[in-house]
C-alpha cells in the first residue's frame, strides 16, 4: 500500500515515511540510482495531480540532464536550465523558490506558454543542500486547482535526499579515485622496469604524454596497460593518439 506524504510537518507519520525512504536512498547504488529512488518515491506518495524531478549540478556547478517521472516535471525543469529562469535557477543557487500560479508570474514570462501547454499551476523547488553545499534541486509541479504538497513538508525531504546524493557521490568519487591510482601505479611500473627508472621518473614521462597529447594521466596510464605501448623518456610520445 503506498503511504501519502503527510499534510503537516508535524504529522508523526512524515519522520516514519522519510526515514523508510531516506534508508533506501543511502542504499542506492550510486547517485543515478538515488535520483530515481528519491523522485519515484515522492511521487508515488504525493497526489497524482504532482509531478517530481531532481536536477543535480555536475561538474563546474553546471546542471546536468534532470530526472522525472510520469508529467512535465523533467521538462520543465529542462527549460529553465537552458534559459535560466524560474523557480528552479533560484534553487540551484541555494534559494528555495516557487509560485502559486506558475504560467502568469512576471518574474518568469517565458514560462508562461509551456507552463500552459502543461496545464501546471504550482510549483516549488528546493535546494538540495547538504548544510555545506547545495547539489541539486529538488522540483514539485502541480497541475489542477489543488494546493499541491506544503513546502514545510518538502523540506526535511529535500535535506535527507541532499545528503543521501551527497554520501553517494563521495564514494563514487573515492572509488574512481583509487582506480585511477591503480592504473597509474600499473602504468609507472610499466615505465620503471622498460627504462630502468626511478618512480618520480616514470610518472614524469606520464606527466608529459598527458600535456603532448592532451589527454587525462589516467587515460594514458590506461593505454600503457592495456597495449603495453608507451612513450619514450625523451621525445614526442609513440602510440599514443
């Protein structure tokens, strides 16, 4: 039986419900996982005239590609990214923002036609924020006359499911990380017994195949393990592309 999100903070039945999902994001498998399993579940618990996206900041705090359910959350989401606008920009950049009739506010004209074509009326969005970063934004439009969820009860969900991405992130992060330095020690070693070098030496030379080549330290390391092809100590670097 699927348990609707309460109306009022106060609502005991909101810690039981966000303690249950919030267990089930921090098990996800990685952040993508925790995206789907966030917007799945606030959906499934929120009334059917709601639609939910989240759309995380990627590297250089540029947003990726946001991720909805059934509705227009995900595309709407996806037009305020490309111009910039709306609730959600604002919650990208740390402030919780939103309207009660979305497709006639001034603050955001350009909305109004899709925000039409989509029959939405409300909408909010949230930060994700960690308390010491935001990673995202989490959006909530509603369609039809109703109030829609309380922004009071979105957001204890927005804080668990910004630290739960948070959490998720860190580890894929470390884990690319020790991969990454696996390859490179593989590809030193490589270098080390070829030249009879010393380790400073061999990563020099990896150093300088990732500058001629334009191209990641770990990618070249890569290539050295996979082929055993690898570049001189001195010289243009041979095949490597």
């Amino acid at each position: 039986m699927t348990t609707t999100v309460p109306a009022t903070r106060s609502d005991p039945d909101l810690a039981g419900w966000l303690l249950d999902a919030a267990r089930r994001w921090h098990a996800a498998g990685d952040p993508a996982a925790a995206v789907r399993a966030v917007t799945d579940d606030l959906a499934a618990a929120l009334p059917s005239t709601c639609s939910v996206a989240v759309t995380l900041l990627g590297p250089g705090r540029v947003p990726l590609a946001p991720v909805g359910g059934a509705g227009p959350a995900a595309a709407l989401d996806a037009l305020q990214v490309r111009h910039d606008t709306g609730p959600l920009a604002a919650a990208l950049a740390g402030t919780p923002s939103g309207s009660a009739d979305l497709g006639r506010d001034p603050r955001w004209p350009a909305l109004a036609g899709p925000v039409a074509a989509a029959r939405v009326r409300r909408a909010i969005s949230l930060p994700l924020d960690t308390g010491r970063e935001v990673v995202g934004a989490l959006s909530v439009y509603v369609t039809g006359p109703g109030p829609g969820p309380d922004r009071a009860v979105l957001v204890p969900v927005a804080g668990h499911a910004a630290l739960a991405l948070r959490t998720l992130q860190r580890t894929q992060h470390l884990t690319v990380a020790l991969a990454s330095r696996d390859v490179i020690g593989q590809a030193k070693g490589v270098l080390m017994e070829r030249y009879r070098i010393t380790a400073d030496s061999a990563f020099g030379i990896l150093v300088r195949a990732s500058q001629d080549t334009r191209r990641k330290v770990r990618d070249i390391a890569a290539l050295i393990t996979e082929t055993g092809e690898a570049p001189p100590p001195d010289g243009p670097p041979e095949g490597l592309p």
